[in-house]
C-alpha cells in the first residue's frame, strides 16, 4: 500500500522535469529561430535550386528543365576540370605551408615575447581587413607589372636590364593568396601558443632539451589544434579563392571558382556550373570530415 | 670535488628599479635538505630560476658542485626543477614524461625502460606508467613530475612550492614522501615554500627570505629557537616581540624598557647602551603560577582573554604597567585554567628569551 503515493509522487516529479525540458526546448528553438531561417533562406534554398539546376541540360544556350547526368559525366570524363581542381588543390597546399612557415614565428613572437606592444601588432594584423580585398589585390598589380614599381626600382638599380614578367604568373597569385591569408594563419596559431603554458616548455629545456627540441617535442604538438586550424581554414580559402587568381593569374592559372564564374557568365550553361560546383563542394565536403578525423578537431581540448 | 653543492655569491636581481634579490649568498652541502622560506614575492621563485638557469642575476656568481654557471643555458645544467604547477607534458603518457629527458639524452632504449621503472617505485606507482596526465590526482602528478626530474640524476633537485596546490592531509604525506625519496637517492634538494612548519619538518637547514634578503639561514631548531631577526621570530611560529633600547649592562646582560617595562635579557655579544634591539620569548616558554616569581623576568598580570583550545590554553595577559603578552600553557591535568580578570604570576629565566636584531626606522 505504501509504495503507491511513493509511486504518484515520483511520477509527478518526473511530469515536472519534462515540463522544464520542454519549455527549456522551446526556448533553445525560440532563440535559433532567426538564425536558421537565414540560413535556410540564403544558404539551403540557394543550394538547392543549384542542385535542381545541375540536372538541367542546355542546348542552344537555352535551359531545359530535365534530369540527366550528362553534366557530372562531362566534370569527370574532361580533362580539363580535373586538372583545374588539382591546381586549385595545389595551390591551396603551397599557399598554406608558405602561410604556416611565415605565420608561425609571427604568432609565436606576439604571444611571448611582445609585452607591451601586443595590441599594436594585432591592430597591424587586422588593419589590411579595413581595405577591400580588392584594392589590396590591385596593389599588387602595381607592385609586380611590367611598369610597375618593382620593376622599375630593380632597373633603376640597375640591377635588370628588362623588366621581369612577374604579374601574371602563378608566383603573383600565390604572393596574393598568401598575403591576404596569413592573418587566418597567425590568429589561431596566436590563441595557440598563449594559450601553452610557459613552463611546460621551460620543464622541456630544464630536461636537457635544446630550443629546436623544445619547439619540435613540446611547442607543435601541443599547438597542433591551432596548426590544424589555421591550416584548415587557409586550405578552404585559397582553394575556394576567385578575386586573386583572376586579377594577378595568367589563363592557365584559373581555379575551381575562375571556372565556375565563367560557366555562368561566360558561356550562360548554368546546368554545368551548378554540376562543378556541387562536385567542388562535395570535395570539400569530404576534405573537411577527412581532416576532422585525423586532427580530431571536434573533441574536448586536453587540459 | 667539493662537498657543496649549490652556491650563490652576491647575488643581486633587478628589473629596472625594481630589485626582488638582493646580494644573497648561501651554500648548500651535497646531500642536504635546504628550504627557502619566505612571504609571497620575497624573491624564491626568482633565487631558484637563477639557480637552474632560466634568469640570469644581475650581478653575482651561482655555482653548482663546484662549477661556475654564469652562461649555462637551463639545458647545460646538472640541475632539475619540479614546477609548482607539476608542469608535465599532456600529450605523453606518465612513461613518457619521465622517459622525456633520457630520450633527450639519446639513452638506449632498455636502459631508458629500467630507469623509468625505477623512477614509477620510487615514488610508488608502478601500475601507472601507461596513463595520461589528466587520469592522475593531483598527488600522483606531483610525484610524477618528481620522478621525471629525479630521473635524469641531476647533482641538484630544485622545488618550487611543489605541494602547495595539494590539500593539508595530502600535503602531509608527500611531505614524508618527499623526505624519504631524499634518503633513498641522497641528491641535494632546494626547496622553496612559503609554509614554515612545511619547512621546519623537512629541512636539514633553511634559508628564511625577506623582500629579497636573506634575514637567517640556520638549522629548523636555531632557527625557532635562536632567531637571528625580529623577522623570523615573528615569521616562524609565534613570539611576543619586546622591541627598546639597551639601557645599562654589565658585560652581555642586559635591559631593555618596554612599555613600562623592564626586561633582562642575555646578549650574544656586548652592545652599547641605546643600542634598538628586540627581546623574542616563546609564549610556550613563560612560567604560569607562583614558581615564576623566582625568574629573573617576572610580573604579575591580569588574564584579559583566554582562548581553551583543549591540548593547550592560550592567554592574552597584560602586566600593571601595561606590558602584553600571550602564554601557552599545556593541559596537562595540573594547570587550573584560569578566568578572564584573574591576577596571575607569570615569568621566564634570562636565557629563554632571545635578542633579535630590529629594523630601525
Ligand atoms: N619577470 C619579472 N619582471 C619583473 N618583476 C618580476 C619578474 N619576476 C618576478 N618579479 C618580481 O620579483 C618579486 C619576487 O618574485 P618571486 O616570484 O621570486 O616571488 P616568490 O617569493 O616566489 O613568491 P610566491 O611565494 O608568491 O611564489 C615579486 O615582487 C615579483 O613581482
Ligand atoms: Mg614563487
């Protein structure tokens, strides 16, 4: 007899506990609400009529709403888009380890050794993000053309005799990309390193360990989070970058996007630019679960 | 070979105008069991660095077993530190951390294992070698970080405040712990804490630091008993502090005046009368009852508090002439506790109580 009010009471304590879950529920869904419909109106629906339009086909620079392959078969069985994908893959990787050689130091530097100055070399770091990409990537032009400054000092010197072709080149583009990268490279490596506590690299050197050892042992592995980071985003970048290969690149030096924009406003075949963009970012796609598992990005940072 | 270990000649350490240490000079015997003792930011944390390595003094000599450091780096030491914060490395297992600095060292890879086996006995566990950093208590980090600097045989082991982050009954263990691993290797250990009865039960000498000057450096017993400085009297256990000036003597007997006052007291050396000088008496170390009255120092007074903290009772006591003092009497079944108002006979013979020098302002 006893344990039935035991019983009712557990049960309307249990009644209360989903009352709070779901209020807490409505809530939680009250809050992302405005998130998610931007998300739904300005990245799904985009996304999805991409898709539909992919199995479109064209003919006569005309549309047809249709369901066909033909435009996947045509990314894969060309020569061409493989070759540009693999550019662009290229590319994405020199870009990043130049990013990771230059930024490493500089994020090192600012999280242990400038003091005072520290705010002052971060506003340096953020400062080029207050001028358009595209200015920035202009600047460039002027810097490496035919007549530009460069060019014109090293003759002045006397150093050259005829000016060096450097704009237009794989070597302007990826200076570009470099340039307006390294700071995604330097921030996450910079929450990094401040964040490794000093005297766990002082225990390696107390142990015998040399600088070098120190860095190789103790400083990479424990940043590897932040290395992981940084390279991730600067891969995705560069890789996904239109505006600089198309101002500083020769032809051959299109990327995926160079490609993509020309599909649909060069030749209008709307169909075949929605297939290499949804086959491009199923690549990503599959890069950044790939990455995800092998730097275990997800997970808990060790403490 | 020299038989010291650790030595600082003059020592002096500033940033700009600041000068956390300042021309300290000690030794330390090889095998012996030396602490720092001193308040928060007396300048230990800043001594050890000098000592292994990762400060350099601004003026001054440290050598180690006889060799002189200046422009070592941390690496070409025979020193190892133990952090306050343990310090080991998260992403190696508990081997791996103590097998750190013998794979630095480039040791062959059997001998590494045994010494690391030998290291996880030492400090008793043996089971754990497979383990990362964040599956240990806080008292098993601490002994691992322990072993991983013991185990590259340093001719100094360096602590800094390792138990501090460990609470009291843990802090007591590894206190024995720490003493036994000392007499089973036999390395010389530096030790910094800011806890004096840490220190007084660890050390075979303590160095006792103030605003970065050494004020004594002694064994625990002279130090709590023949205190050098108004500082360590007042720093290391209790003390009523009778502070005045030398006013008569006849060879190194003496007396002071102190708040009305007059208190004899047995000097080192003669000193000349107006002399600023302070009178340390331990309040375990005063008379209670009539028997005092036959002390050299002896008053009556008048209980104004008294505090039964059931081993001992503690008073506060004030003379007619308004000289305060506190007296610990044990509870040993003969002692009548006394009440507050109560007029008692307290007292102590000339030589338990100690002159220590004073700071003249
Ligand atoms: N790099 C530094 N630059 C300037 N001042 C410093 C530096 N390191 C320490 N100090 C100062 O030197 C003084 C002594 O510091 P230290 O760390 O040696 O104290 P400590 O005795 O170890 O104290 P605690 O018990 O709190 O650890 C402090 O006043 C501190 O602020
Ligand atoms: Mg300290």
């Amino acid at each position: 007899m006893t344990s039935v009010p035991t019983k009712n009471v557990a049960s309307s304590a249990e009644q209360g506990a989903i009352l709070f879950r779901r209020r807490r529920r409505n809530r939680i869904l009250g809050l992302t609400l405005p998130g998610s419909m931007w998300l739904l109106i300005f990245f799904a629906l985009p996304m999805f009529f991409v898709l539909r339009t992919s199995f479109n086909s064209f003919a006569d620079a005309q549309i047809i709403q249709d369901f066909t392959f033909d435009n996947f078969k045509l990314v894969f069985s060309e020569y061409l888009y493989a070759k540009v994908l693999l550019k662009s893959l290229l590319t994405g990787l020199v870009v990043t380890v130049i990013c990771l050689v230059l930024g490493y130091p500089v994020a090192h530097f600012i999280a242990r050794k400038a003091r005072g100055n520290r705010e002052i070399l971060f506003l340096g770091l953020i400062i080029p993000f207050w001028t358009s990409l595209v200015v920035r990537t202009y600047a460039w032009k002027i810097l490496l053309g035919t007549n530009g400054v460069l060019n014109y000092h090293l003759m002045d010197f006397g150093i050259i005799d005829a000016p060096l072709k450097m704009l237009f080149t794989t070597s302007a583009v990826i200076i570009g990309l470099v340039h307006i990268f390294l700071p995604f490279m330097i921030l996450p490596l910079y929450a990094s390193i401040e964040n490794l506590d000093t005297s766990l690299e002082e225990a390696a050197q107390d142990m015998g360990a040399t600088r070098i050892q120190t860095f190789m042992k103790v400083v990479v592995p424990l940043t590897m989070p932040g290395i992981a980071t940084g390279c991730m985003l600067t891969f995705l970048m560069t890789v996904n970058s239109f505006l600089t290969p198309n101002i500083l690149g020769g032809p051959s030096d299109a990327m995926i996007s160079n490609v993509i924009q020309s599909e649909f406003f060069g030749t209008f075949n709307w169909p075949f630019g929605s297939a290499l963009s949804i086959v491009f970012l199923l690549f990503a796609l599959g890069f950044v679960f790939v990455y995800n598992q092998v730097f275990d990005l997800d997970s808990e940072e060790d403490k | 070979m020299t038989d010291i270990d650790v030595e600082l000649l003059n020592i002096t350490k500033s940033w700009g105008d600041f000068t956390a240490v300042k021309n300290v000079s000690f030794k330390v015997k090889k095998g012996e069991f030396c602490s720092l003792l001193g308040p928060s930011g007396c300048g230990k944390t800043t001594i050890m660095r000098m000592i292994s390595g990762f400060e350099t003094p601004t003026e001054g000599i440290v050598r180690i077993a006889g060799e002189d450091m200046s422009g070592k780096k941390p690496f070409q030491r025979p020193t190892n530190l133990v952090f306050q914060h343990h310090a080991l490395f998260p992403h190696l297992t508990v081997a791996e951390n103590i097998a750190f600095g013998l794979k630095i060292k480039k040791q062959p890879r059997e001998e590494i294992q045994k010494r690391v086996n030998r290291m996880l006995e030492l400090v008793q566990l043996p089971e754990l070698g497979d383990r990362t950093i964040r599956q240990l208590s806080g008292g098993q980090r601490q002994r691992i970080a322990i072993a991983r600097a013991l185990v590259n045989e340093p001719a100094v082991l360096l602590l800094d405040e390792p138990l501090s982050a460990l609470d009291l009954k843990l802090r007591e263990q590894m206190q024995l712990e720490l003493k036994r691993i000392q007499h089973e290797i036999g390395t010389t250990f530096v030790f910094v804490t800011h806890d004096q009865k840490e220190a007084i039960t660890m050390s075979d000498v303590i160095a006792v630091i103030n605003e970065g000057v050494i004020e004594q450096m002694a064994s625990p017993s002279d130090i709590y008993e023949r205190p050098a400085t108004e500082f360590v009297a007042g720093f290391i256990g209790e003390t009523n502090l009778f502070k005045g000036k030398i006013k008569k003597g006849s060879g190194t007997s003496a007396s002071l005046m102190c708040d009305g006052e007059e208190i004899h007291v047995q000097l080192d050396e003669k000193l000349p009368e107006g002399t600023s000088i302070g009178v340390s008496i331990r309040p375990e170390k005063i008379i209670w009852g009539a028997v005092a009255d036959e002390a050299t120092n002896a008053y009556e007074a008048t209980v104004r508090e008294t505090i039964y903290q059931g081993n001992v009772v503690h008073y506060r006591v004030v003379t007619a002439n308004g000289l305060e003092l506190g007296v610990d009497i044990t509870n040993n079944g003969g002692h009548q506790v006394a009440a507050v108002g109560e007029t008692v006979n307290i007292g102590w013979p000339i030589e338990r109580g100690v002159p220590v020098m004073v700071r003249v302002t």
